[in-house]
C-alpha cells in the first residue's frame, strides 16, 4: 500500500527491497540461466542491478550500502 505523500527515503527504501526480491526470484541456475526466463543473460535481474547500484549512488557521505 502506498501513501501519497512519501518521503524519498522511504521511496527509494521500497526500491531496493523490490530490487532485492526480483534478484532473489530471477537467480540463475547451476547451467547459468535465469530460472523465471530461462534465458542465459536476464535482462530482468540486470535491470535490478542497475536500480540497487543507483541507490547506492544516492547514498549520503558517510553511509555504507551492502548488496544482499
């Protein structure tokens, strides 16, 4: 459920956890595919990477960010 009115850490928090959960759905398999598309480059979880390495920009001085 979303409110109208979030703040953009909030809104940029909601896209790492749905980055996070389409990586976790879209991991490949022993043979190097992607078990949701079946194809050997996903561009799926590809497009997730792009959005956690640009939260990860976005981050302020000091902070550390972790990919899971």
């Amino acid at each position: 459920m979303t409110a109208p009115h979030l703040s953009l850490a909030q809104i940029r928090n909601r896209l790492i956890l749905t980055a996070r959960a389409v990586l976790r759905a879209h991991r490949t398999d022993p043979n190097g595919h992607c078990r949701v598309c079946r194809v050997a480059d996903c561009r799926v979880s590809a497009a997730a990477r792009d959005v956690l390495d640009a939260a990860a920009a976005c981050l302020p001085p000091g902070k550390s960010y972790h990919r899971a």
